[in-house]
C-alpha cells in the first residue's frame, strides 16, 4: 500500500489507500478547520509550541519567557533521562518517538505540572472508510483531491481508506460496508440508493460504527449525518434562475436526468420541476432522459432529439456530461438558457464565453472538511460540535468564476 498518497483505481477491485498522515493531534484538524470557517477558536489553539513561539497565556514572546520555558524543558529531559529535542519532539509530535520514551516524557511533564496541554501516552489507531463511486468526473475529481488535502490535517494515528468501485456493483458496495479486514469505527460514503446498501449500512450502525453521507443521502435511514447539498433545493433554484431567465417568454425546458438510483439527482429533478410547475407555468417542462448516468454522448443524443420536437427555451441538466450539450447547441440560434450542476474547467470556460448561463456547485472542500471533522466527534476524537446542516450551495456565473487548480493536479498519483 501506498502510505500518505491515493493511490490509482483499479477496473475491477476497490482500490485501498492509507492516509496516515501529518504529524500534530487530532486537535490540529479542528483547529485549522475553525480558521477557515471562521468559527471560534477550539482548545487546540491552546498547545504551546515550543518553536513558534505560541503560549497558551496569548503573551508575546520574551526573552524571560524563553529563559523559563526552556529551564522547564531541561528539567523535563532529566526527569525522563532523554535528550532535550525528544522532549520537543514528543510534546509537538513532530517526529515519531518509541512508545517507551513518550510515555517517559509525558509522566515526567505531569508530574512537573507542566501548564500546557499534553500529547496521550498512547491513541490507538482509528480506522475511517472512505466510500466512494468509481467517477471520473470533474466534480469527484476535486472531491478526492478535497480529501486528499483535508486528511493531511489529521493525526497520524487517524487512517482513512479511500475504497472506490463501480457505481452498478450493488454486491460490492454490501461487502465494503460489511466486511473490513481492520477495527473501522466510521464511514464517509457516498452510494446510490438500493435496499441492499441500506441494510448494509444499518448492520454497521447496529455494530456501533458511525455513518457520515455526502454527495448523496439515503432518505429516511435513522442515525446517519448528511453532509452534502439540500438536492432538492439545488434543483428547485436553478428552476428559479431558468424561470427568472425566460420569464417574458413562452417555451419549452427539458430536464437530462443523471441516475435514477441516486437519491441527491431525484430529488434536483423533483425541485426542479416542481418550481418550474408552481412558479413558471408558462414554460413547459418535459424530462427528456432519466439516466445520462453522466455521458456525454447520452446528452448530447437526448438534447439532439429534443431540437427536432421545436426550439428550446431553457435546458437543466442535473448531473455531468456538459461536453456533450456544448455539442449539440454549436450551431443553434438564439441559444436556449442552460444551467448545470458544479464548476469545472470545462464550465468556466463556457459561462466565460456567453455559451452557458448557471453553474450550481455543491462545494466538495466543504463537504470533505466537514464530513470529516463530524465523524472525529462522532467518534469523540474531539470536543468541537460541527455543524451538521446541509453543505451551502454556490452559484457561479461569468462574473464571479473561481481559479481551479488544473484537473492533471488532482488525478489519482499524481498528488504527493
């Protein structure tokens, strides 16, 4: 196995990766995760670094400050009977240390009544799954990538393995969930909706593991946290950014539905023409295609198809596969109003030239960072309570398109 890094899909097997990663406590996730959310701070930011100069009182750095901190260090070592720098190495956790020279340092630091938070002589492994369809597309692109760089912010003895496997293979999604070869506490999934793969993840739940959900949720299924996006909500604003476009004129609007299995795409497709129905009657809305299951080639048949009924008013498409509605409206004038699902490269570049109207992006960083700070308290592995609302929606148009990192970046191995 490939440690620190995701590791290449395979066809036909799930792939397995171990992201026993970084090098600070579990605190440090929560602590970063604050500042970037703009929560308060969290007991984590009470850890004296020796190096940085940060003190739990909140007082600069003085030179009697150091006088002292460092005579407390050296008493420390002498206690213990190890070097100065294990002494920082095992209270910053900054390199690995044998379990016999922690548990000295740290005895000796309590029985000094060291004023600072102090590492556990021992945190045995936690294991977290990972559970993810095998999809190239943008928007699971930058989800791994969102996770890739949110575990590095976990303590070493937190593993996450990432297992992916194709989105029909009901069996194995059942046997990821059920049988693990290591003690796993919690899961973060994103699956399709199928009475097996329920009653898979409540067998876990009644073992006591926790459940977290992203992407998608399975309605309905007690005990179980869903960090994603209010699909239903996604679907019925972009009814209202459509409707709103086309509102002084009659038309049709056309619906390409991804999966019919999962639960997040039947629900922006109910939103989507409920809105539509309430607000918009003057616009007729016609589902084209159920299950795109985000090709391309399917969009672009079924948008083709919908042309030789009469023009287009407006056209939503609730999962990928853009490439192929790009296609089919090259040479259609006046162009239909057109609204897809999560920023990319691809979307850029069409709201930046005129050729496509409304992005509604599901925000994967936010996704990945929160799912997995709920499942560290879950597991009370920290005190901070998450929040457990639906991710936030983001809507981009041409005038506010954000700066990706390139898509080659963020692909399997090629990510240190």
């Amino acid at each position: 196995m490939d440690q620190g890094r995701f590791s290449q899909y395979s066809s036909n097997v799930p792939s397995h990766d171990f992201c026993r990663l970084a090098a600070r406590p579990v605190l440090r996730f929560a602590r970063v995760y604050s500042s970037l959310h703009g929560r308060g701070a969290t007991c984590a930011d009470e850890i004296d670094d020796f190096s940085s100069g940060r003190y739990c009182t909140g007082m600069p750095k003085t030179p009697s400050h150091r006088k002292k901190k460092l005579s407390r260090l050296i008493d420390i070592a002498g206690a213990a009977g190890v070097s100065l720098s294990t002494v920082d190495r095992v209270l910053n956790e900054r390199e690995t240390v044998s379990a016999a020279a922690r548990e000295k340092v740290i005895k000796a630091a309590r029985d000094m009544g060291a004023r600072r938070l102090l590492p556990q002589t021992y945190r045995p492994l936690t294991h977290f799954d990972l559970i993810l369809p095998k999809n190239e597309s943008p928007f699971f692109v930058r989800l791994r990538a969102a996770f890739h760089d949110a575990a590095a912010m976990l303590d070493r003895s937190v593993i996450v393995h990432r297992l992916t496997l194709a989105e029909e293979d009901t069996a194995g999604f059942v046997r990821l969930i059920n049988e693990t070869p290591y003690p796993r506490r919690g899961m973060i999934i994103a699956v399709p909706d199928r009475q097996e793969i329920r009653a898979s993840i409540a067998r876990a739940q009644a073992g006591g593991q926790k459940v977290v959900m992203i992407v998608t949720d399975l309605p309905h299924l007690a005990g179980v946290d869903y960090l994603g996006t209010d699909n239903y909500r996604a679907g019925a604003t972009a009814a209202y950014l459509l409707g709103q476009s086309c509102r002084s004129s009659a038309g049709r609007v056309v619906v390409l539905a991804a999966h019919h299995d999962w639960s997040g795409h039947v629900q922006r497709t109910a939103g989507f023409c409920a809105t539509m129905e309430r607000d918009f009657p003057h616009l007729g809305c016609e589902i084209i295609e159920t299950d795109t299951r985000d090709d391309s080639i399917r969009c672009e048949r079924a948008v083709r198809q919908a042309f030789t009924k009469g023009p287009l008013a407006g056209i939503y498409n609730a999962g990928a596969g853009s490439i192929g509605i790009m296609n089919a409206l090259k040479d259609v004038s006046p162009r239909p109003c057109w609204i897809g699902h999560d920023i990319s490269d691809d979307h850029i570049a069409y709201l930046r030239d005129h050729r496509m109207d409304y992005v509604i992006d599901q925000n994967p960083q936010g996704q990945a960072l929160r799912s997995l700070q709920t499942l560290l308290y879950r597991c009370g592995l920290i005190e901070t309570i998450p929040d457990l609302s639906p991710t936030e929606l983001r809507i981009y148009t041409r005038e506010n398109l954000p700066t990706l990192p390139p898509v080659a970046a963020m692909l399997p191995g090629s990510r240190g």
